[in-house]
C-alpha cells in the first residue's frame, strides 16, 4: 500500500511540473498575478518535476518529500495571500498525498 501513495505522490507532483513547464498563458499570467516574473512557471514545473523524481527514487525519497512540502507550502501561502481560495482544493489533495506518502515510507 505505500509504495501506491509514493507512486501517486509522484505521478501528481510530476503531471503538475510539466503543465507549469509547458506554460500556458493562463499559467503564465497567473504567476503574474500573483506578483511572480512570467517564466517562474517554468521554475516551479522543474522544481515540481525533480521532486517527483527524487520521491519515487527510494534513495532520495526523504529529500523529494521535504522538497514536495516546500513547493506546497510556497504554493499555499501564494493562493491565501492572494485570496485565491479556489486553488485551495489541490493543494490539499497533494498534501494529502504528500502525509500518506511520509507516514509510511
């Protein structure tokens, strides 16, 4: 069972890297809105994408899911700041992921 929350932690975390690196222009302008330059998109799908990779590699497990809960951490203090409430829901699924995924490896 826990290897089902690594590798869902990782699939969510990889399939949210690539769709913040392909950046769109509602991406892009989002992150503008949110006071951050139009290619931090692409920053935020790489650190999202080398965090998929170090969860689902057992050896660097620990530091992929301190990197996960930086990124959620970060990308929640945005959306509250910002009041952008509706972006909450994710994030809580990921946290989720990231608690079951940290409590059994």
């Amino acid at each position: 069972m826990h290897l089902i929350f690594i590798r869902l932690l990782a699939a969510a975390f990889a399939s949210a890297g690539l769709f913040n690196a392909i950046a769109t222009s509602t991406t892009r302008s989002d992150f503008v809105r949110w006071g951050y330059p139009a290619w931090w998109c692409r920053v935020t799908g790489g650190l999202e994408i080398s965090a998929a990779i170090l969860v689902a590699l057992p050896a660097t497990r620990a530091a992929g899911l301190i990197l996960c809960a930086v990124i959620l951490a970060a990308a929640a203090l945005t959306v509250l700041r910002h009041r952008e409430f509706s972006h909450l829901a994710p994030i809580g699924c990921f946290a989720a992921l990231l608690v079951m995924a940290s409590r059994i490896s």
